[in-house]
C-alpha cells in the first residue's frame, strides 16, 4: 500500500457510536469510501444519521468544499461484517473491554484481504495483547482518536511490537491526510495521551472530592493557567465517567495504585451520573 499522503480508497468502521461516526466522518471527507457495521439495523441507521449529521455541519461551516449529498453518497452502513470485504483499511472503533474488542478484532480479519490493515481505537488497551489474537498481528496497530473527531487535532499512532514498519508509515500519512497530527508512541499501558490525562482528571477528582476547590474552579486553573483547551473534569464528563473508570482501573492494575480510582468517581458510575451522555457527571448538561 502506497504511504502518501492519501487515505484508503474504501475504509470500514466497526461501531457507529460517538467516536466511530466522527473516525467515518474524518474518512469521508478526505475522499474515501466509508461503510459503517452495526450490531443492528436500527443501530445502523442511528449510525447514518449521527454520520450524516456531522457532515452537514461540516459542509454549513464551509470545511468541506463538497456537498452533503456527495458526501453522503460514500457513506454506506451494515449489520454485516462482509461488509469489510473490500476495505484496504477497517477502524474498529467498539467499547473500551478487552473481551469484546479482541472478538470483534478476529472477526473483522476473517473478512480482509491479505493486504488489508486493522486498527484499533482503543485509548488504553495493549495493542500487543490484541495482536497477539489475530493470524497477523504485523497488520495491526492503533489509532487511537480523541473525542470530538471533527475538531480534535490529535491522533495516537500506537505501534505494537509485531506492528509492520510499512503499517507504521502508513498510518502516519493516513492522520496527515485527515489533517491531523500523528503522534507515535510505543504500545504501553495507557500509551502517552491517556496515562497523562488519566492521572490530571483523577487528582482534580481528589481535589473535588477533598473540598480543596468547586470543578468550575479546578477547570478554569488548568483552562486559564495551562492553557488547557478543557480542564480535565470537563473533560472527564465528554469522555464518559464510566470510560475514565474502567481505564484507572486497568492503570491501576498494570501500572499500580497511583491510578487508584477515587471514591467520588466510583459513586458517580453507581449513581448513572455518566458525563453529557446522561446529562450529568461533574457538571451539568
């Protein structure tokens, strides 16, 4: 496969929640054709419709020079991993749990070409242990993308040990050409992006938790002292309280008890107070 900079000519996404339309989004509007597997149909179409939706904002701010209906005529949807037959690159982009990935995983290669690649969306998970699940773990990699897609700039490149070096550069040009920037780390847990951010947004949790300062207040610090985009409890709240949990845990399983969960977060994942998806999590929505 060509390492210019150009993306795929067919692309398939596993997953057509939040992250996986905005990954179809990024691909479709570099110029490739996109289809989207679903569990369901009706999950399919909410797929289409979330996909659909940012492309028409995208085509309203003018970030696009095509039309919705141009757009939208690449973007296909299925509850059939056939689907992923043609594809010279699938994104899988489903739940952050090991189980359910590495099933998914296996069952996505067993539909490519010999000279398809297989990335992986996960933000925390080693790619070797995924890899090592696969009949050719040297095509696989990770991608791992920050949410919001459309206006994140960042992807992590994550290299497995087994990772081909032609993946690698490839992978590379793929971000550039969404316009984005890669940065490329070697797979360990929680990768760069993650073990940083996991380990600000869970002191901030403590701080909350301790009376030290309100969210706002612990928000606006890092926003207006560290120029951070979001402060990390805002942060936290977009990523999902329950996501934020299930990676400390595995931090703090591999990496040990300085990614320890504080109670607070764990009391907000009992109670249903999930972040924007429930309405509510450390702020309000």
């Amino acid at each position: 496969m060509s390492t210019d900079q150009s993306v795929p000519a067919r692309v398939g996404v596993l997953g057509g929640g939040r992250m996986g339309a905005g990954i179809a989004h990024a691909f479709l509007t570099a110029g490739a054709h996109v289809v989207v597997v679903e569990r369901d149909q009706e999950s399919a179409e909410s797929a289409r419709s979330r996909v659909e939706a940012a492309l028409g904002k995208s085509v309203e701010r003018g970030s696009s020079t095509e039309t919705l209906e141009a757009l939208a005529s690449r973007l296909s949807v299925s509850i059939d991993y056939a689907a992923f037959g043609r594809c010279g690159l699938v994104v899988e982009a489903v739940p952050e749990d090991f189980d359910l990935k590495s099933t998914a995983l296996k069952a996505v290669e067993a539909q490519l070409g010999a000279d398809a690649w297989l990335t992986t969306n996960t933000s925390s998970l080693s790619v070797d242990r995924l890899a090592a699940e696969l009949s050719r773990p040297e095509r696989l990699c990770g991608l791992h993308f920050f949410n919001p897609v459309p206006s994140s700039q960042l992807v992590e490149v994550v290299l497995g040990s087994a990772t081909a070096d032609e993946l690698a550069a490839a992978a590379r040009s793929w971000i550039t050409a969404l316009g984005k920037t890669a940065v490329v780390v070697n797979d360990a847990p929680g990768f760069a992006s993650s073990r940083l951010g996991v380990a600000i947004a869970l002191e901030a949790m403590r701080m909350v938790e301790e009376g030290v300062a309100s969210a706002e207040d612990i928000d606006a610090a890092m926003v207006l002292g560290y120029k951070h985009p979001v402060g990390p409890l805002r942060t936290t709240d977009m990523v999902g309280l329950d996501v934020r949990l299930g990676i400390a845990e595995y931090l703090q399983e591999t990496l040990g008890d300085r990614f320890a969960p504080p109670q607070i977060l764990r009391d907000k994942v009992a109670r249903g107070e999930l972040g924007r998806k429930t309405g509510g999590g450390f702020f309000s929505y």
